[in-house]
C-alpha cells in the first residue's frame, strides 16, 4: 500500500481550454482533496460548476482574453498555441498567492504542452516530471505519432499528409471514403471557428476543401483509412509511469457508451484488462522514457484483428477516476506520490468497476433505446451504489465504490447541482437537438443491416477455439458477464 500523500505540498490543475462541463478536472479535486491536499484550480469563472466543489481551495481565473497566443501574428507561441509570456506571467502570480512550491498536473493536451516548454523557467515554484521539454508536443501531434507507431511496430491506421489538394484528392481515393480528416496539432485550431479537429470525409471535394484550409488551422492536414467502430471496439488506457516504463497506477479500460455517438468521448466506461493494448502502452513507454500521466485510445479493427492506436494524450483523461484501486490510488495521486519523493504502489486493481459521466450517459443511452435499454441500472449494481467514488475524507484509504460518477457525491453535491442547472440551460439544448436529429433519421431508417458475425455468431473465431498466445484478442473474448452480447 502506498503511503499517505504530502499535504505540505499543494496541486495546481491547469486547464487552457474553456471548458465548464470538465469532469476529469472535478475527479482531479475531489481524489486530490480527499487525500487532505490543498487544490487549486486554474478556472474559467468563480460560478462554473467546477469551482463549486468543497474540495477546491481557491479557484484562478484565466484572464479574460485567456493565455493563447497565435500562429498568424508570430507571437512566442511555438506549436503549444499558448503564448509563453502570458502564461508564466499568469503562473508566476498564482504561484505567489499559493505560497509554496506546488504539484504541476496539466488537464489539457495545451497545458501539458505548454507546461513543458516552461518547466525551467518555473523551477522552484512548480513539481512537473523529469522530461525533455518537447516530449507532450511530441506525442500529441497526431503526424508524429504515426511515425512513431510505425517505427515501434504498433497498430495505427494508414495515415496520409498531402502536400495538396490535388494529393488530398488522390488519397482520398486510395484509402477508400468515407475516411477521417485530422489536423495534426489539433490544439492550434482557432476557438470558436468552424474547424474541428476530427471530421468525416465522405467526398473528394471535401477532402481538397480542408486541405485548403490548413493555413487557417496551423498545422498539417492527415487523411487516415477509417477503422469501423461499432459495441466493444473503443477501448483506452490511463497510466502514470515513472522512470524505466513503471507503471505506477492506471489500467485499460472499454468505453460501452460515448456521447456522440459511435466517436465522442466516454460516457459509461469499464474497467477491463487488455493485454494488447497494455502492451502497446508499455512500448510507448520504454520508447519514450516517458514519465508523467498519459491517456491512450484505441479503436479494435476487425479486418487487421488489431488494437489501433487513434490518439496519445499527455495528460490525465476525463475518466481517470475509473482506475481507482482499493487503496484509493489513481493516477493523480500516483503522480503527487512520485514527484514528492514518495513511492506509489499499487494495491489491488477492480476489474469491472464502472464510470459514468451522468450527463452523457443519458443522452447516449437515449439515443441507444430502444435496442439496447438503459445500461445505467446494470452499471449500479455491485457491492456500492453510485456517488462519486470513496464518499469520504481524510486519508481517501476507503475502498472505491465499483460505479463511479463524474458529477454527483454524496459528500460533495454542489457541483452536480450546478452543473445539471447550467448544462441543461447551456449544453443541454445544444445536446438535445442533436439526439432529435439522430432519432428522426433512425426512424427513417427503413431496414437496419446486422454487424457482420463469425460462425458462432460472435467474433468471427471458430466457437470453443482460443486465441493463440500473443494474438490480438477480439473484443468478444474480454466481455463480460455484466455486458452480455445481445
């Protein structure tokens, strides 16, 4: 069992991108507050539903014009799309009102970046992983990463970046339509601009379009075969890894509802060992001498009967709190632990224990109905019931609850309250109009063509027939028996 954390030292969560609804932040506050730490927050105002928590010891605002830089003036941006004067100025400030050297957890791929670049220059006042200062920008952008799965022998899919949009066009034909349009630095991407970091390529025309729009969007355009989605395929991996690839907390785990539909984030996850996906991570790790929290996804490709690897993230994903053994160890705490000269280590892990982000999970299950019910109820059931995991304060040692909430805890209420009232006022409508349209073109839908099937009816393996020692499992070898194949 790990030793308990050092309330000495406080945590700073730093989080560029404006967004209200994170509930990866709030599980950063809550296990870190728990465990008797004093958090602070970098916030986007005093009345988000975030900086309700009980747990949060003071929230910093952004400035109102925020941190970013930008790609078109020549600002002392780099690729981090942060503007490195104004963020150590904002850094430096929150730093003094904290008082002492601080635990650095960046909550964003432009934080973590950025953070990185700066580490030198906030020596003394912040605690971030050893590392070269390039590595978050390294793995995050999306044209690198590719190049590195192919040097290391890890499944990604084929990846094309035109150098026109006479290219675009041609490889738009060669890996098939539809595909996937991906910027490879996707956090440059002005805010609020009509640009998004993924789309779904269904034309030529639409494929010479973005190209000609990469000036706008500050990095390269990347067209990439599209891997099929479908039940059990989306699958993740949350870890913290200190020197020599030691894993220090984390696991894999299979998102069985995600908001959108089919390609969003996740709203109701489980925790499940996947030897394939872990041993992709573990590669990545040994490659990189990677140290810090990293978030990965995958995509299982049925035509190849490989994990994809679709995207790395330097930094905590939304559904960490997943990932919380039976001491209470996550990867947040895991992290405070090694960067205070403490060691982490992991108590037994909870195969099975389920997250739900409550407000994704009901537009998702409603959007499933009525072929698949509402898996909320069978997510509830085990030995805990659902509430925002431990319940409870002091050393945070209580036993994880096996469903945990991202908004709503029984000792922690306000955020789930304030995020329901301004989500259904704010992102709700903008939700719900979503899931109308969706419904209307279902009911549309005059016939619905079953997913293809093996001769067993599952996985396309013979029935009774294992699979051999070290192929990729398919994802109906690691069901379980809460989530039965309809």
């Amino acid at each position: 069992m790990s030793p308990p954390l050092d309330t000495e030292v406080p945590v700073l969560l730093l989080r560029l991108d404006r967004n209200p609804f994170h509930h990866g932040t709030l599980g950063a506050i809550r296990s870190l507050g728990r465990a008797g730490v004093e958090v602070h927050a970098v916030v986007e105002s005093p009345h988000c539903p975030i900086g309700r928590s009980r747990y949060l010891r003071q929230g910093h605002h952004l400035p109102a014009d925020g941190v970013r830089g930008t790609h078109r003036t020549g600002e002392t941006v780099d690729a981090g799309g942060a503007s490195d004067d104004r963020l150590e100025r904002m850094l430096r400030q929150i730093s003094d009102r904290i008082g002492r050297p601080a635990v650095l957890i960046p909550m964003d791929d432009m934080g973590a970046i950025a953070a990185a670049r700066l580490a030198g220059r906030l020596a003394g006042r912040f605690l971030l992983p050893e590392q070269p200062p390039e590595l978050p920008q390294q793995v995050a952008d999306k044209a690198r990463l590719a190049a590195m799965c192919g040097e290391l022998g890890i499944p990604h899919p084929p990846t094309v970046s035109p150098r026109s949009a006479g290219e675009a066009a041609a490889a738009a034909r060669e890996l098939g339509l539809p595909l996937i349009a991906k910027w490879s630095r996707p956090w440059l991407l002005p805010q609020g601009g009509t640009l998004r970091s993924t789309t779904v390529v269904t034309t030529e025309d639409q494929a010479r379009a973005l190209y000609r729009r990469s000036g706008e969007a500050g990095s390269r355009l990347l067209l990439q075969r599209l891997v099929p989605g479908g039940r059990d395929t989306d699958w993740f991996l949350h870890g913290c890894f200190t020197g020599g690839a030691v894993r220090l907390a984390g696991g894999a785990g299979r998102k069985e509802r995600s908001w959108p539909v089919g390609a969003g984030l996740t709203a109701i996850g489980r925790w499940l060992p996947n030897p394939e996906v872990e041993r992709a991570a573990r590669l990545l790790a040994e490659h990189l001498d990677y140290r810090g929290i990293l978030d990965l996804d995958f995509r299982f490709d049925s035509a190849t009967g490989a994990y994809q690897l679709l995207d790395f993230n330097p930094r905590p994903g939304a559904q960490f709190r997943l990932f919380t053994d039976r001491s209470g160890l996550d990867v947040v705490r895991a992290l405070h632990l090694d960067l205070t000269g403490r060691t982490a280590t992991p108590a037994d892990p909870v195969p099975g224990r389920v997250f739900v982000a409550e407000n994704y999970a009901l537009l998702s299950s409603l959007a499933a109905l009525p072929s698949e019910g509402l898996p909320l109820t069978s997510a509830r059931r085990g030995r805990g019931s659902a509430g925002g995991g431990e319940g409870g304060e002091g050393d945070g040692r209580k036993e994880p609850r096996e469903t945990e909430t991202a908004w709503f805890a029984a000792d922690d209420p306000a955020p789930f309250f304030a995020m329901a009232a301004a989500w259904l006022g704010q992102g709700g409508r903008k939700a719900a109009v979503r899931l109308g349209l969706r419904l209307l073109r279902r009911g549309r839908q005059a016939v619905r063509e079953p997913a293809p099937e093996g001769p067993d009816g599952g996985s396309g393996r013979a029935a009774g027939t294992p699979a051999p020692l070290g192929a990729p499992r398919t994802p109906a070898d690691l069901r379980t028996t809460e989530h039965p194949t309809a």
